[in-house]
C-alpha cells in the first residue's frame, strides 16, 4: 500500500460548506486524493477535510461538498 498523497485545488478552500452526505457543515481545510485501501490493491479517492464549530475536522467524499446555505454568492470577476 502507498502513503504517497496529494493536494487537490479546490473552489470552496477556506469556505463554509456542507457535507451532503451528513448534513454537517463547517470550513473545507483541504482536498487531498488519497489511498483509502486497507488490502494490497490501491484505491485512490479525492477526499475533503472539513472542520466543524467544535473544531474537529472529519473527512467525506469531495463530491459530497457544496457550499454551506446562506453564503454569500461572488460576483464574477472579483
């Protein structure tokens, strides 16, 4: 099993988002593609690292962030 990971660029870096999958919300600290298998055979899988209001941060799939309601929307060109 490979430790190598990866840093992935995201829009919502340093934003409030939500985890669809949970219902969690909280600011998305980093995207990283990383090797999510526990046997021989590699996995590898994007995965968002989202700290929440106690300060805590738990991961979910990057597909399942969207930004948090109620954010303000940017304008394009900003």
């Amino acid at each position: 099993m490979s430790d190598c990971y990866e840093y992935v660029p995201h829009r919502l870096l340093r934003c409030r988002v939500r985890d669809i999958a949970s219902g969690t919300e909280g600011v998305l600290m980093a995207v990283i593609n990383e090797n999510v298998s526990d046997t021989g055979i590699e996995r590898w899988m994007e995965l968002a690292y989202i700290r929440n209001a106690s300060g805590r941060e738990f991961t979910t799939a990057a597909t399942n962030v969207e930004p948090a309601p109620n954010q303000p929307k940017t304008v394009a060109g900003r």
